[in-house]
C-alpha cells in the first residue's frame, strides 16, 4: 500500500487518463489518511484493531479498507480517481475507481456504528457516492442535485450515518452514472451483525466480489462507455480468467460467498460439487422458510445475493457464471463462423495482412485454445488458462474453490491442483465395446405387444383433433 505522501505526490496518471485535480496540503491534513493499493492480488483479511470485534471478509482479487476512531466515529476516506487496473497478465485497463484500484476497496463495519466517509474528487468532473441499499438519512443517499451537490474536482466531500442494518451494501456514484460506472466506480459495503444474530450464521470464510462488464477493444485500453450490450470483457472485481484469484478453503469449513452485481444484465452464478442457500439479498437476511438448497443461483442488476455452503468435497470445484459467453474474453461479436470448414492455411496467410483476423474454429470455439494464433497486444485470449489436465479454455467470469482437507484456518494461499485419489479421474476407454441390449432385442422374436418395424402399417394416417365445445357455449 502506498502512502498519503505517494497520493499527494500524484497528480495523474499515465496513458491518457484524465488529469487529476490538485488537492491541497492544508486540507489534506485534517483527513485520515487515503490509504491506497495498486496490486491485484487478493489481500488478507482486515483483521479489525479498533471499534467493534467482527469475523472480517475476504475481498477477491482486493482488498478492505482501513479506518481511524475519532471520538467513537469511524472514519474512512475514499479517493476518486483514474486507475491502471491488470485484469489478468499482459492486459491492463484505464478505469476509474477509489484508492488506486477498481473496484474500490471494500468498506466494513457493524452494525451501531456510526461512519464518517470523506471522499476527495480526483477526477475532471463531477461526482458523488449513493450507499446502495443503507438506510441513512435522505441528504447523504448520494443522488447528484437531489440530495446533494455534485462533488467538484479538488473538492471533498463527508457523508455521516449510522449503519443500522446488518448486511451486503454497494456503493457507486450517482453522478454521470453511465460514464463513472462504466469505467469501473464501484464498490463494496459490509455492515457486520453486533450480537448474535438469528438469521446470520457464523461462518469459518467469508468471500465477496463485485460482477462488472467493460468493453475494450483488443489492443485499447480505455472502456467504451457508451455499450449498452454488447460487453466484450465480463469479470469479476475487474479481474478475468485466468487472472481471478480461486476461492481457497479447508474441508469441512462454512463458507459465506456475498456477490453483487453492477453489470447491464443478470448472472446466473453456478457452483460446481456442493449446494448452497441463499442466506442474504440486499434487503437483509433471507427468512429461513424461504431458503431451499441451490447449485445456481441468477444474480440481476443491481442485486446482491448471499450463498452459504459446507465445502466438504475436497477437490477443485469450479465456480462462474453460467452464461456460456460470459465465460469468455475479448469477445468478437462479429466473428464469422466457419465449423466444418478446414481454414488453417488460408487464416495464416489473412493474419499476415490483418493481424487480428480471427475466425471461429472449424470444429468449435476450443480449437482457439491451440492455435497459435497472434494477438494485438494489451489484450487477452478468448479462451485460456491451463489445468493439471492441460487447457480449461474458459475466460471471463470463471474461477474455481479449492477445497483442502491440509488448508489450515486462516490460510487464503492457493494449495495448487488437487491430487486425486487413485481411481477416481475420468478416463480414457481402451477395451472392446459390448454390443448395446436394444441391439441384441431388435434381432430376437418381437415380443408380445410391441411392434417391429415390419409389422407397421404402409400407409400413412392421418390423423384429426377436435377440441370438444364447452359446455357454457364459450369453446372455440
């Protein structure tokens, strides 16, 4: 994490980002400090030194933010400004976001507690932050010119509540929604139970993570902000496949997974191996006469869902959404289709001339796994990542939870593949083939009852419906 004077000391960023407005010493002073961090990595828990005692969360591919006490106000200060964020190796994007990174960090508390937000413009426009989901007063809800002036560039703003309701919370600017969102402004909110609390069980792993789509040309950097659809790039906390952490646990543990969606279209998060419940939307814990045991579970716009689970199959599991082309990245959408067509001499000699040529395989889209295939720089395979097996051939919105039976309590660091027990991998059939039983009853004495082929009638029948008339004279 880099510190107050590496934030003062920059005044923009690299690659044709918005220059930052000027933020005076003076005033900077007064303020907690904006701790800030570029890495992508998925940082280990906040551990809380101050303030109330809860289990802290573990921000996927992120990270939490730190706070001070003043005088019993819990006090935190998010910085909006233009950030280089690696989505996965060799691809890095221009986004906005808060303290160094997109999404911003995620912000914990619980509940009672009363929060103080300072939050400094660093962009070249306006702005501003909507709690998504609090309950707080109607002047800090965060709407540009509703209930607030927008914050101006070089400015700070304060946001003051209190967190009355445990739960999985958001935030986001309410300020030209369509550009700040789009190039990545965002975050998370976790407001902690401060008892016992009778639909929120304790839990041993508690994960959260943001879905968000951008559209970035192969080869650019910076989103197009005015897609509506047609996303090419479809992560999680702006990180793809392969750059998406995997979710590491000990066998036998309870696993809390909170994920909140600021994309343009629903998600339907799939969990291979295990079921789960959905214990948590945005509106708070889920009655228990409400919960019934998932392996999917479809996340729309703006929701949060809550899922908690025994990871008691040890093994990699993976875990993504289940649109088939949201596992995928830098999507074509313009992509000719050429299954069934052997094109590999031809496409080699038109990538010479046009070097992002790309065509669907001629026997489906895993043949680009293999291929040798050039790709503009700055940009991501479609479909990569290796497995003890050799490709996974996915992208996007895809990661995997790794359960160990080794993984000590507390440690979040990736076990590696999963050794399987002899016998228990698919495998490749050498042997003769038995002839299938339906074979052997076709060419024996038909059976009582039934009809070989030679026995049905030659002539086609043809055969009419008629829909018997009500009897209140109402039938058509």
């Amino acid at each position: 994490m880099s510190s107050r004077r590496d934030f003062l000391r920059s005044a923009g960023i690299a690659g044709g980002a918005v220059a930052a407005a000027s933020v005076s010493r003076v005033a900077m002073a007064a303020l907690p400090e904006p701790v800030m961090q570029m890495k992508p990595d998925t940082m280990p828990p906040l551990v809380p030194q101050s303030g109330r005692p809860y289990n802290p969360v573990v921000t996927l591919n992120g990270w939490t933010l730190p706070w001070r006490m003043n005088q019993g106000v819990k006090e935190f200060h998010l910085v909006a400004e233009p950030v280089v964020r690696e989505m996965c190796e060799g691809f890095k994007a221009h986004l906005w976001g808060y303290n160094g990174q997109s999404p911003g960090p995620t912000i914990e508390v619980v509940e009672g507690d009363r929060v103080r937000i300072f939050v400094t413009n660093k962009l070249g426009e306006l702005t501003s932050i909507h709690w998504h989901g609090q309950r707080l007063p109607n002047g800090m809800d965060g709407v540009t010119g509703l209930n607030q002036p927008g914050i101006a560039p070089g400015k700070t703003f304060v946001y003051e509540f209190v967190a009355r309701r445990p739960g999985t919370f958001m935030y986001h600017p309410h300020a030209d929604e369509m550009v700040q969102m789009a190039m990545g402004m965002m975050g998370f909110w976790i407001t902690h139970p401060k008892d016992k609390h009778p639909l929120i069980d304790p839990v041993d792993r508690d994960f959260v993570f943001l879905l968000n789509a951008y559209d970035v040309d192969p080869g650019a950097y910076t989103p197009k902000i005015m897609t509506m659809l047609d996303f090419n790039l479809w992560s999680w906390n702006s990180r793809i496949f392969p750059g998406i952490d995997s979710l590491n646990v000990r066998l036998n543990d309870k696993v809390r997974i909170r994920i909140g969606n600021l994309t343009m279209t629903n998600h339907p998060i799939h969990l291979h191996g295990h079921e789960f419940l959905v214990t948590g939307t945005d509106g708070g814990p889920t009655p228990k006469s409400s919960r019934q045991y998932e392996v999917t579970t479809d996340v729309a716009v703006g929701q949060m869902r809550q899922i908690d689970f025994v990871a008691d199959e040890p093994g990699d599991w993976a875990f993504h959404c289940h649109k088939s082309h949201h596992t995928m990245n830098a999507m074509g959408h313009d992509v000719p289709t050429m299954i069934g067509v052997d094109h590999r001499g031809i496409a080699k000699q038109i990538t010479k001339l046009i070097p992002d040529y790309m065509v669907m395989g001629e026997r489906g889209m895993k043949d680009m796994t293999e291929m040798d295939m050039p790709l503009p720089d700055n940009t991501a395979a479609m479909m990569t990542g290796k497995g003890p097996f050799g490709s996974v051939g996915m992208g996007g919105m895809f990661s995997m939870v790794k359960v160990r039976k080794d993984q000590k309590p507390g440690d979040y660091s990736d076990p590696g593949w999963y050794k399987h027990p002899a016998g228990e991998v698919a495998y490749e059939w050498t042997g003769s083939l038995p002839d299938p039983a339906r074979f052997k009853a076709e060419t024996s004495a038909p059976k009582q009852g039934s009809m070989p082929v030679e026995h049905m009638p030659a002539k086609q029948v043809e055969v009419q419906i008629r829909k018997p008339k009500s009897h209140t004279g109402m039938g058509h």
